[in-house]
C-alpha cells in the first residue's frame, strides 16, 4: 500500500465501552482513520 491510498475494506472485532463489537470501514464514511494494532498486547510471554 501507499501512503495516503485509500485502506481495503474490511469487518474487525474491537474491544470498546467494556464490551466487544463489530466495527467496518464504512462506519466512518468520508473520514481519516488511523489503524494500528500491537500483536502481543494480551499474550502471556
């Protein structure tokens, strides 16, 4: 991907308001998003 290109769709879990639900890219329509994830945030290591 290039920077500033337009993200692929897609359907996501997210933990948000003590309780866990699905979120899209099209929820937020005509908006700049920042996704970012840290892969070992709730491993055991």
């Amino acid at each position: 991907m290039i920077v500033g290109s337009n993200a692929p769709g897609f359907t996501a879990s997210a933990y948000t308001n003590m309780q866990v639900k699905s979120i899209s890219l099209r929820d937020y329509p005509e908006k700049w998003i920042i996704l970012f994830f840290y892969s070992g945030d709730f491993s055991f290591v």
